[in-house]
C-alpha cells in the first residue's frame, strides 16, 4: 500500500518532468523501478540529474542512468529517498563526483477551501501571471533569490507560465512586486516552487501569501494534497501553514 511519502514523491517526479518537457532542450526517461533521469538546461543541480522515487532506491538502475552522456556538461546531482538506502548509491554518487551531501526535507498538507484566503491578507495582492510579463517574474525571483535574472531564465519561459497544468504567481504591494510562487498540479497534488521573496521585503507574511496563493487556485483546480521541498529556512513557516515533514531526501552533487 502506498504512504503519503510515496504518492508525493511519484506527483513530484511527474511535476518535475512537465517542467522539463517544457523547456526547449529538456530530456526525461523513467526506468521499470521508480529511476528517472531528468535534463532541464536549468542552472541548478536540484533540477537535472539522476532521481529515485522509490521507497528504496535501485542502485543498478541508478547506476545506469547516472552512466548517461546526456548529463555531462550540465548541473546534476543523485537523489533518492530517506536517509538510508543501498550503500553502493554513494560509491555510484562518488564515481561520477558527487561527494556533496544534503538533506531535503519533503512536506506535504491536505488543502481546504480556507487555505487560499492568507494569500488576500493585508495590503499584498497576489495574482497569477502569464508568459507576457515573464521578465517581472523572472526580475522578482531573481531578487528573492539573491541570484542575476539571466540565472532565472529556465523558470519564467511562456512555454511554462502559459502551460495548462502550471501558474506563476507575483505578489504585489502598491504595485511594487513583493515575492513569487509556482504551481504544478499532478493528478490531485500541487507541487509548491519558487518561493521567492526579496530580502526587503521578508517578514511581512508575502511568502505565506503567494504559497497561499498556489494552494487556493489548485484546491479550485481539484488538488487535494500539496507538496514541497523545503529548505532548513523555509520549513518553519510551512510548518505553521499545516505542512508536515514526511520524509527527507538525500542530494548527492558536486
């Protein structure tokens, strides 16, 4: 039978395969026992690489998809679940230089109609925005971030703000543009991404506002269950939004 981690971890694979398929040079397979290899072109080894969503990963399997020629040259990092698994994953994970090791914490919630109203909170107004203004999106992100624009590129393109199945949100104080999300939605999940809020701007509820945002049009959408990656930073503000800690993923990059 399946958990709440598994049907999650399975949206978030499918979710990161739209985003690629998306981009004008992405590539994505998935093996017979749960291995996808994902190439989005996107800076970030976060969002390229070799990715197990089993239980247990298979290290064969990763193995074989860590041996692609398709991620030389790019970004890229091993992940799978938990934080104990076949030992041979880190021997796989350091043959091809990937010695760096995170922890992801992966949160999950179960939506209701009360959790899109945070994002009407105060003088913030968050609305979804198209590929036309894909530069403020991409300028707002890059600042929450603290990274160039030209960094961002990959997540403001039409082909992914324009997409059925995802939406870009800004959030707005007199016009001024305050912080960012996006939304996948997987079936009955929604994936939560780039939560972005300027450094000027933080700790002012935007970034509760514009996740807020992704949950209330997905609940409307049909989406029952949302899920993230969280980092160490951002986890206690999920937490007090009714996210919970399901369990926490291993990165093996460079």
């Amino acid at each position: 039978m399946q958990t709440s981690a598994d049907i999650a971890a399975e949206a978030w694979a499918a979710a990161i395969a739209m985003f690629v398929a998306a981009q004008p040079d992405g590539y994505h397979r998935a093996g017979a026992r749960g291995t996808y290899e994902m190439v989005s072109g996107a800076p970030t080894p976060l969002l390229s690489g070799v990715f197990s969503v089993a239980p247990r990963a298979d290290a064969e399997e990763v193995a074989q998809f860590a041996a692609s020629e398709r991620l030389r040259g790019v970004p890229w990092s091993i992940q799978v679940r938990g934080e104990r698994f076949d030992p041979r994953i880190a021997d796989i994970a350091a043959a091809h230089d990937r010695t760096q090791r995170l922890s992801l914490p992966l949160m999950t919630k179960e939506i209701t109609e009360e959790d899109g109203k945070a994002a009407e909170a105060g003088q913030v107004r968050v609305r979804p925005v198209t590929g036309e203004e894909r530069e403020r999106y991409q300028a707002t992100m890059a600042a929450g971030f603290e990274g160039p624009p030209e960094v961002f590129e990959r997540f403001s393109l039409p082909a992914l703000m324009d997409h059925p199945g995802m939406r870009a949100y800004v959030a707005e104080v007199d016009g001024e543009p305050v912080g960012t999300s996006f939304g996948v939605v997987a079936g009955d999940l929604v994936g939560v991404f780039n939560i972005a809020v300027p450094p000027s701007h933080r700790r002012r509820g935007y970034g509760r506002a514009v996740t807020a945002a992704v949950l209330g049009d997905a609940y409307a959408a049909g989406a029952r269950t949302a899920f993230l990656h969280a980092s160490e930073l951002g986890a206690p503000l999920y937490a007090d939004m009714g996210f919970r800690l399901v369990e926490r993923w291993t990165v093996f990059s460079s």
